[in-house]
C-alpha cells in the first residue's frame, strides 16, 4: 500500500478523527446532506484524503452544540451505566431534585435529558466524578484508545506500601497480561494516596494496589482532565460549563 493509499479514509472516520463529531453522528449529518467536502455536498461512504476540506453546515454545528454533558457527583453503591442486581444506575439520579444549580446553567425544563451515557465507568463501590453526556467527541476525548487525558483520583488504602511498592504503582505493574502504562501516584500520608492515571482498565487502581500488598478501602476520582469535581455534593448533577473542556 503505497502512501496515497494510507491517507485515504470513510470520512465519518475522518470526522470523528478531527473531532468535528462521533462517526455515527457523521453519517447522520451526511445523510442528511449537512456536511460539505471541498465546497460540495458530501454522500454516505465517501472516501476523503487528509488534505480534503470538510465543513459541518450551520445546522448540523447548532445540533453538536445542543448536546448536553452532566458531571455527577457518584455516590457508592450506584452502577455507571445500566442497573445491576438490586442496585441503581447513577442515571436514576439525573432528575430536578438533585440538579445542582449554578449561575450560568440553563433552567432544567430546557434541558434535552435523553440519551445521557457515561464517558468512562467509576465501579460501585467507588465514588467521585462520573461525566455522562451526548457528545461523542466528548466521549471518545475521555475514553477513546488513545486518549491522553488524566483522571485522578483520591485513594484510601490499608496495609503498610513500600517505597518498592510506590514505585511499582508508578510503573512496572501488568495488568490481564499487559503493561500498564506510566502512572503518577504520591503518597499523601500513611493512609491516603493520590493516584493520576491516564487509562482505565475495570478495577484498576483496586487490583494495582493487591498487586503491592495493600487493600483500598476508599475511592473518589476528583478530576477529569481540566474537570473538577470541586464543591458538587455527593449525589448531586451539575451541566458542564461552555468555558470548561477536559
């Protein structure tokens, strides 16, 4: 495959790689007739090199920039996403009576609610920032394979960490046969330690720490990105702000 061949790619790939929107909703936009490549009126499957030019017309921006994202104060015992057993999905919790109001927020009756899903999961027995949103930019930034961004995270811990042991939460550790990417853990005190991750394997930080001889016995992630969790009380939403980007 000669070069010309490589930079040639479906343009919702390439939309969604530019970050102009998911490739779902690229298609959507395409269909119907919202999306310009070089001046001219795109069509589903169209195949775009990189040096193509490709435009969202007004209507489909205005749509991208009506999709809702939440952060939400998780508290323990709630599933990210769909219920589990006898449990409640942190969704239950996007209603009026817990919407946490800021000076700048919309009025909830104007807020489109529907098709919220979260960017990235926080297990049940962890609690702390949980972003859900209608935005797969947004989602794919957050979560994507190679997404860059840090999630950090306040760490209760049981059992005696060696210096070893820290050192090997920065780096050194496998996780399902692979290694896991650097980390950047500090102790805070005998107790409590801060770890800022940049992937999210299921149970991650719980398993690393088994891994050195110690047991967690609290988590609460407290920043996304640029994104702080900050004074949202637990159980309580807030909408993502238009000066705020992860």
């Amino acid at each position: 495959m000669n070069n010309n061949e490589e930079n040639i790619q479906r343009l919702s790939k390439r939309m969604a790689h530019l970050g102009l929107c998911s490739r779902r909703e690229a298609d959507e936009y395409i269909e119907k007739g919202l999306v310009k490549v070089n001046g001219k009126i795109a069509v589903l499957g169209q195949k775009v090199s990189l040096s193509d030019r490709i435009e969202l017309l007004a209507h489909a921006r205005h749509q991208q920039q009506q999709k809702l994202t939440i952060i939400l104060h998780k508290p323990v015992s709630y599933v990210s996403a769909q219920p589990e057993k006898n449990y409640h999905s942190a969704l239950e919790l996007i209603n009026a009576e817990n919407y946490w109001n800021t000076t700048n927020s919309p009025s909830l009756p104007q807020l489109p609610l529907k098709h919220l899903a979260p960017a990235g999961r926080l297990d049940i027995d962890s609690s702390g920032l949980l972003v859900l949103t209608q935005d797969g930019t947004i989602a794919k930034k957050i979560i994507g394979e190679n997404s860059n961004i840090d999630k950090e995270y306040l760490v209760r811990i049981s059992g005696r960490l060696s210096d070893e042991g820290l050192k090997l939460l920065n780096h050194g550790l496998s996780l399902d046969g692979k290694k896991l990417r650097p980390a950047k853990v500090v102790r805070q005190n005998e107790n409590q330690l801060n770890f800022i991750l940049r992937e999210g394997k299921k149970r991650q930080i719980r398993r690393m720490c088994e891994l050195v001889g110690v047991r967690v016995i609290g988590l609460k992630r407290v920043r996304i990105g640029k994104v702080r969790l900050g004074a949202l009380p637990v159980g309580k939403w807030r909408i993502l702000q238009s000066n705020e980007y992860f």
